[in-house]
C-alpha cells in the first residue's frame, strides 16, 4: 500500500463514462471563511509526496486546504490496464475531473472560489482550468509549470524513464502510489510521445482572468524560464517569482520562500477581491 497522510479520505467521482474512488485531504475545513487552496500535484506525485508543504501554507496564510490524489495515482483509482492518455490527459484534467471532484465534494466554485495551487503538470491543470472557468478560480500560484514542451523536459523524461527500469525508483515510488506502474507510465509515455511534442496552451493562457503567480527554480531540469516568461508575455499583470539554487520542486528546495511569497500574494489579492466584491453589493 502506499504511504498517505492518516487524514485522507476516498470519494467516488462520476467521470461519465465510470466512477473512480479520488484520494483527498482537506486541511483547516473549520475556517469556513478563508481562501480555500487546491493543491495540484506534479506529473508523479499524490497526497502523500506533498508531505508537509500544503500544511505548512495554509497555517501561514490561515487558509483551507484541499489536496488531492489525481486518478492514477497515489491512492486513487489506477488507469485501466488497457488506458492510455492522450495528448490532451491535462485538458481532460482540468476541465472533467477536477470540476466534477469539486460537485462531489459539494465546493461550489461559483460562490466560494478557489485558488489553484499547480506544480509542474498540476501547474499546467491550474492554468487551463482558469481559462476555462474564468468566473470560478480566484487566482492562481503556479510551480515550474508547462506551456509548452521543451527539449530539456523530453530528454530528462527519457532519464527517469531508465531510472525507472534501472534502479530503486520504482520501490521509492512505490512508497507513494497503491500502482506505481499506473502512476509512472500514465505519465511518462505521453510525455514521450512524439504527437505531444506540438502540445502547446499558449493562447490558453492569455485567456485567464484572475491574478497569477508563476515561479520557476534556476536549476529546473524539466523546464526553463522560458514557461514562466510566455505566462507573463500573455498575462503582462502575472507576478514572476525565479529562485536561485532551485531545481524542478521549489517547494523542497526553497519552502521558505514559496510559502512567504504565495502567503503575500494570496492575502493581498483576496482582501482586493473582497472589497471588489463588497463594493458590488453595496454600491
């Protein structure tokens, strides 16, 4: 079994064409109103390869928190042994899953908008997602997200795939995933696949409404600044955050620092998206 916090829980999603058990936490729930942030996990993570970071957020900002294990991974409902995602896996994300998870766990996104907290492939989520649902996300923080596909992030794709037949990878991964051959190759075949290598949500991106932070560690052996810098060339207003001695997962390398910028960020949008809206009720 994989390791999970003690505090996750299993809820059937409707999908449409099946149901999936969805592996979730939900952190600070009694502070019914703050900011709520959904944390959005990179292209192997889970609940529980989060570890404390979520946590450790929304004490410091005195937010709630919902994290969550995509199906596939971690906990959740593993990929069929006949299902392979295509090149549009993250749209399918962002626009089916995620909304249906906030029904069924009765979040009403219109009236208790979220934040988008995405790292890496879950960055990716996060800024689809508010493209799409442009009156339902409050704002966004995004982690060393996917624009587009760089060359840099297939040739180290293409490495921890022979980490994967070659060395303990696959026991450490293990560790965190119920199917490690669901969560690993769901996610490291479409990235290597040579009809993904056009995926590119660019104009996606310039249709997002809602304050963006974007951060990006200068060690990142998936991606280079270049994602970061298309979100801002779209989104002139988007707040870049780069971190020197970073690589793919600011959020081990650099906690201090993601956590006291996206408190800072989260806290002063919020309180100008409350007095927006206290000034349309009472004009």
């Amino acid at each position: 079994m994989a390791t999970s916090p003690s505090s996750s829980d299993l809820i059937s999603v409707d999908l449409g064409d099946r149901r999936v058990e969805i592996e979730h936490r939900l952190l600070n729930p009694d502070r019914t109103e703050a900011p709520l942030i959904v944390f959005l996990h990179e292209g192997l993570g889970s609940v529980a390869m989060w570890r404390d970071f979520p946590r450790a957020l929304c004490d410091s900002g005195g937010f709630r928190g919902l994290v969550y294990s995509r199906p596939g991974y971690g906990r959740s409902t593993p990929r069929r042994k006949d299902e392979a995602w295509g090149p549009k896996f993250l749209e399918y994300q962002a626009q089916e899953v995620l909304p249906r998870l906030f029904r069924a766990l009765d979040i009403d996104a219109a009236s208790d908008r979220p934040w988008l907290f995405g790292h890496s492939d879950g960055g990716s989520i996060a800024l689809i997602h508010a493209a799409c649902f442009k009156d339902l996300v409050a704002g966004l923080v995004v982690m060393a997200p996917h624009i587009m596909v760089e060359a840099i992030s297939v040739a180290s794709i293409h490495e921890v795939r022979q980490s994967f037949l070659e060395t303990d990878l696959r026991a450490r991964l293990a560790r965190y995933h119920d199917d490690v051959e669901s969560a690993f190759y769901g996610w490291n075949d479409v990235w290597l696949d040579p009809a993904f290598r056009e995926w590119d949500i660019t104009d996606v991106v310039a249709q997002i409404a809602c304050p963006v932070l974007a951060i990006q560690g200068d060690g990142d052996e998936y991606g280079t600044m270049a994602q970061i810098e298309g979100i801002k060339a779209m989104l002139p207003d988007t707040e870049l955050l780069k971190l020197a001695n970073c690589g793919h997962s600011p959020q081990r390398d650099q906690p201090a620092a993601v956590i006291a910028a996206s408190v800072a960020f989260i806290s002063m949008a919020a309180t100008t998206l409350a007095s927006q809206k206290g000034s349309e009720s009472f004009p």
